[in-house]
C-alpha cells in the first residue's frame, strides 16, 4: 500500500510485530465503496479490499475480513498471535 492507512492496529507474536492497516474506504467507480486494508507478517505483506453499500460497511468488512486472515494463521491456530497480551484479537 503506497497511501497512508486510516487506523492500524498492531498484534504480538514473541518478538515480531503483525500490523494491520486500513485505508480511508472511498467511492469505486462502480457505484460500491471500498476499504483496502494490509497485514504487515514478519515476512510478507499481504493486501486486499472490501466492499460495501457505504463507507462503514466497506471498512466493517474490510475489519472482518482481517480478522478472518488472522484466524486462520498458523500464528493464531498456535497460540501465538495476541492483542494486548490476549488471544481475543478484538475486531469484528
């Protein structure tokens, strides 16, 4: 992502840091809103967006579909991606 994110949140993993990123979501040509959004792995990036009806749902889905990604990490499924010091990763 070259644009500056909107909100970010940032997990633990040990000594390694996850942040997840999201941009502003904005009017798409097609009528939708989009929300891209980022998770910044130790060692990759990975990016995608969501779309909604208006800007909230798009930044709703974009949150959920973060979270979704976070799950299903094997850093997750092993117990070692938290938020503040818990394993709740408190997004939608």
């Amino acid at each position: 992502m070259t644009d500056e994110p909107f909100i970010e949140r940032t997990f633990e993993s040990g000594d390694d840091i996850i942040t997840a990123r999201f941009l502003q979501p904005v009017l798409a040509p097609g009528g939708e809103y989009q929300c891209r959004w980022a998770i910044h792995w130790p060692d990759r990036v990975q990016q995608r967006y969501a779309c909604g009806v208006d800007g909230v749902q798009a930044l709703t889905l974009a949150m959920k579909s973060v979270h979704t990604e976070l799950r299903e990490s094997d850093l997750y499924k092993s117990g070692k991606l938290t938020y503040a010091d818990q394993h709740d990763l408190d997004l939608p």
